[in-house]
C-alpha cells in the first residue's frame, strides 16, 4: 500500500527538483521516488564483485564470526 510522505523543500530546489522531472516526463513525487532509490542503490550498498571478495575472505570472516560472538558475550568494550 503507498503511503503518503510530506517533504519540504527550498524553493530553489523544489524548482530544480520539478525540472528534472518534467524533462524526464516524470511526476515530482516518481522523480524523488526514482533519484531516492537510485542513489541507494549505487552508494547504499556493495556490488557483487565487492560482495563475492567478502564471502571469500576467510580471515575476514573468521573475525566477523569472532567479533559477533564476543558482542553476544558482552565481552570487550565499544571504542568511538
């Protein structure tokens, strides 16, 4: 079910946002929608490449492994 989203913009940006958009025969709201989705997709998470690379890194994984049993231990402490 679409939810209904209330975004406030500058309106240099608004304009800019609807020009995009127009030019692209898009609605304001599927040009957001779209250039949101978009952006997560290529910066929000890693290609199948990078992804292969981490599955296949054992000493990687063997201290992913051990770093999240220590955490379920409680054992260690957070450094910022």
């Amino acid at each position: 079910m679409s939810k209904t989203v209330t975004l406030r913009l500058d309106d240099k940006i608004y304009k800019r946002f609807k020009k995009l958009a127009e030019e692209d025969n898009r609605s304001l709201s599927n040009f957001i929608e779209t250039s949101t989705l978009r952006y997560i997709e290529e910066h929000g998470y890693v290609d199948d490449f990078e992804m292969d690379e981490i599955r296949n890194n054992r000493s990687l994984n063997l201290s992913i492994k051990k770093g999240l049993k220590d955490a379920a231990l409680k054992k260690g402490k957070f450094v910022e």
